[in-house]
C-alpha cells in the first residue's frame, strides 16, 4: 500500500536586487503509519510554472538519523518525493526550493504508534543508595512491559563519572563509579520521561581520587548514556513489580523467646520476642493459623537493631500453629504449637 500526502504550494515572487527570493503558501494534511520499511509518497505541486528551479527534500528520524528522499518530477507543476521511515517517532522532513526552506519547513511527521510507557519503568540497586569514592556500583532498570523506547541516564556531580549500560535479562544494568565525594544526581528518563523516583541523590563518601579527567573540585560535571531498548516481557509466572534485594541472612541464629509461644489467654494480648541480632539482614514474617483459620490480630513491632516484639490477640479455643520465618526460612522451632 501507498500512502500519499497532497501539499499544495502557492507561490509568489519578490525581487531584492540581483536576487530572487521565493515564497510559498501552503496547505499541510497530518500523516502518519505504522508500517516501518515502506516507501511512503509526498506530492509537491507548483501552482505556478513559470517558476524554475530545484526542490530538494531529505528526513531526520528521531534518533538523529538522516536519510535522503527521492525528488522525481511528475511534470512542470508536480513533484513526487519519497521517503522510507526507519523507526517510529516524529520525523522531521525538510523541503527547499533552490536551496532555500519553504515556510513551515522542516515539517513534523509522527510514524507509527508510541507504545512506551515510562510509569511501567523502575530501577533498583545499591547504586541508587548511599555509594563510596572509587568503588564501583550498580544498579538495574528494570523495563519489562513498558515497550519500546530511548532510555537516558544522566549523572550530575563533583566530577564525571566512569559509566557503562550494558543488557540484562530484565532491562539494563547501568554500572559507574564515582570519582569525588559529594552529592550525585541520577536522572532517568524513558522516551523523554522521567521514570518514578527520578532524578535519585546519591551521597558519595570517601577520599578524593585523583584523575586526568577530572574537573577542579567544586565544579559540576555530568555523564550520559542513550540506549535504544528492545522489547522486554516479563516471562510466564514471574510477577511484575519491583526487584527484592538479595538477603545476606542465617535463620538459625533467630532466637525467640515468651510465654505467648507455649500457651496463650483468650482475649487478652499474648506476647513473645523475636531476636535476630546476629542472624543477618532480612524480613520476619509471622503468622498464626487456628482451628477456624488465621487468627484476629498480630502486630509486630521493630525495637531496634532487628529485636521484635509479637503480640496476638485470639478469640476461639483450641489449638494454634505460630509460624516464624526469617526471610524464606523457619527460625529454630517454628512452628509452633500453642494451646488455647
């Protein structure tokens, strides 16, 4: 199929001393398709003969690419000028006359569908955290489901950075290293959109390291990466949403202790601790399932330095399962048994 696309010139003539300058008047129709790879037809018609010349056309995708259209003359009054879009966005097509733009030129043709959805975009990673001088970080931006699009990182700080953006299984994994104490601002932004979170401010800590490349301090210095994603879906049964950091944690070493672990009192509030001092960093999970199903209330509260405090409140006789993990992991004697 071929599309077309009528503009209409009328044109007029000023003369300025030994020169000849142009005008024209024009009306545009809108275009768009979303078929990449197909020769696509403007016609370019004089409404006056007489005036000779040139017309020369090229396009400019919108990652900056320029491709040159074909001008074929379809007689003394018509022009037919063929392009090829190679990539979905605005494409801008740039028209002249003897060398010279005619109004409204360069035009604005958008090529297929915008399918990104920036909201759809989350990054996590230590290196959207608190960070060191010198020491190498990272992080992930995670793009499944989000579609197609230009991805941009921009770092601002004390100094420029040492960046890379290389293709993970979920989306990119951007890995820099700051060479300057002092505040850092991460901006990340898909097809010209600032994802949630962005800009991030990461503090570097640490001792200067001195580098050819680096700005005298004080200064601001920014660092960029531009990447053209590719289709990422999130596979059959994972769950969408952000990435739990990796746990580094010993169940074994959870030690509870308190009387709500061995018998407990109907409508009253019955009580254990949890400690988890020297068991790692993770998540404690507790739940407690009776005879009629879950029971009514348990609340959970952080004393400090991973020392928890577990209360529960029941309402119906019987006997009672307590479950404890941390992380994925049962602590010592869970679960328990506790009679009502």
């Amino acid at each position: 199929m071929t599309f077309l696309q009528n503009l209409c010139l009328l044109t007029s003539q000023y003369n300025y001393g030994n020169s000849r300058y142009i005008f024209f008047k024009y009306t545009f129709c809108s275009y768009s398709t979303d078929r990449f790879f197909h020769k696509n037809v403007l016609i370019v018609k004089k409404m006056c003969s007489k005036l000779k010349g040139s017309l020369l056309s090229d396009i400019i995708g919108p990652s900056g690419h320029e491709d040159d259209c074909f001008v074929q003359i379809i007689d003394m009054e018509e022009y037919s000028v063929r392009f090829m879009p190679r990539e979905n966005g605005i494409h801008k097509i740039h028209a002249k006359f003897n060398g010279v733009h005619i109004p409204g030129s360069p035009f604005s043709v958008k090529v297929g569908k915008d399918t990104a959805d920036p909201a759809a975009v989350h990054a996590v990673g230590s290196g959207l955290q608190d960070v060191k001088t010198g020491v190498k970080t990272d992080f992930i931006i995670d793009t499944c489901n989000a579609g197609v699009g230009t991805l941009a990182v921009n770092i601002d700080g004390p100094s420029k950075v040492s960046m890379d953006c290389t293709e993970v299984e979920e989306g990119y994994k951007v890995r820099y290293t700051p060479l300057t104490p002092g505040d850092y601002y991460i901006s990340i932004k898909y097809n010209n959109h600032h994802i949630v979170g962005s800009p991030f401010k990461i503090h570097s800590k640490g001792e200067y390291i001195k580098h050819r490349d680096l700005a005298d301090i004080g200064g601001q210095e920014s660092s960029s990466v531009l990447v053209e994603t590719t289709l990422k879906t999130i596979k059959s049964g994972a769950a969408k949403g952000p990435v739990l950091p990796k746990f580094k944690s010993d169940a074994s070493k959870v030690v509870s202790k308190g009387m709500g672990l061995k018998k407990a009192y109907l409508g009253k509030q019955n009580q254990f601790t949890v400690s988890a001092q020297d068991a790692g960093t993770n998540i404690l999970f507790v739940g407690l399932h009776g005879p009629k199903g879950p029971c009514e209330e348990v609340y959970i509260k952080h004393q400090g330095r991973n020392q928890y405090n577990v209360n529960y409140l029941v309402r119906e006789r019987g006997d009672y399962l307590i479950i404890v993990k941390w992380g994925d992991d049962h602590i010592p004697g869970s679960p328990f048994k506790v009679d009502v």
